[in-house]
C-alpha cells in the first residue's frame, strides 16, 4: 500500500469512529451504571435482612422475657404466643435470601435454638441475655462487612 492509501484508511477510521466511539462510550456508561446499581440493590437487600435478623430475634426476646417475669406457669394463651415468637424468629433466621452463608456461618439457628432451649430450662434471664447478646453481635459485625467489602467499579 502507498502513502495514499494509508491516508484514506486513516480518514475513514477517523469519520467511523467518530460515528461509533460516542455510541461505544454510552454502552460501556450503561453497562457500569447498571453494574453500579444492581451492586447498590444487592447491598441494600442485605442491609435489609441483617436489619430483620437483628430486630425479630430482639422482639422475640424481650417478649419471652417478659412473658416469664412473672415466674408463674404459663396458661395456655401465653404459651401458644411462646411458640409462635420462637417460630417467627427461627423463620427469620432460616428465611434470608441474600445473606445464607453469613447465616449459616455464624450456625444462627442452632446458637439461637440453644439459647431458646436453654432459657426455658432455667429461666436464666442473664444467660439468655449474654447468648442473645453474643448473637446479635456476630450478626452486626457481618452486617458492618458490607460497607467494608464494598467492590469498586
């Protein structure tokens, strides 16, 4: 090829691309922009499930501690409430969609149905309080990871 033909050659490779590098640029801008979101929306779902798992389970204990204040036996009424708060927070525990392995990592349902068992034991208050406490912590830290873990674009 002469010099001619490298100079059409450049020419048309410039007239095409300034056809086709804008159009290049706005894909490679939508496809980070939706990258972006969709991270976004996967990060606030967990959000959102770290959230429940804190705040059933937190529910669920300040209800079995004060339906077993009294110290009295419970009637009927009160006990089928018992069930349902402890099935209500194991659902939660069992339930999560975004954050399965975290759950299961930190072996939630069993720690919790351990502490379940053994308030109802003892009525402990205090060692319920400290194995909710050590829950609840574990799930805050995993929670606080994923701000941490945050992947740039």
């Amino acid at each position: 090829m002469n010099q001619a033909h490298w100079e059409l050659l450049s020419k048309s490779a410039a007239a095409i691309w300034a056809a086709f590098g804008p159009l290049v640029g706005v894909c490679i801008g939508a496809y980070l922009a939706r990258r972006w979101q969709r991270d976004q929306w996967i990060a606030d779902n967990k959000r959102s499930e770290y959230r429940k798992l804190l705040t059933t389970p937190a529910r669920t204990f300040t209800s079995l501690l004060e339906l077993r204040a009294s110290g009295v036996a419970l009637g009927p009424k009160d006990q089928r409430t018992l069930f349902n708060l402890e099935v209500r927070a194991s659902a939660v525990i069992l339930d999560r969609i975004f954050i399965p392995d975290e759950v299961n990592g930190m072996n939630l349902l069993k720690r919790w149905n351990q502490a379940l068992r053994d308030y109802d034991k003892t009525l402990n208050a205090d060692a319920f309080g400290k194995a909710f406490g050590l829950i609840a912590n574990d799930v805050r830290k995993s929670a606080a990871k994923i701000t941490k873990d945050k992947k740039p674009l």
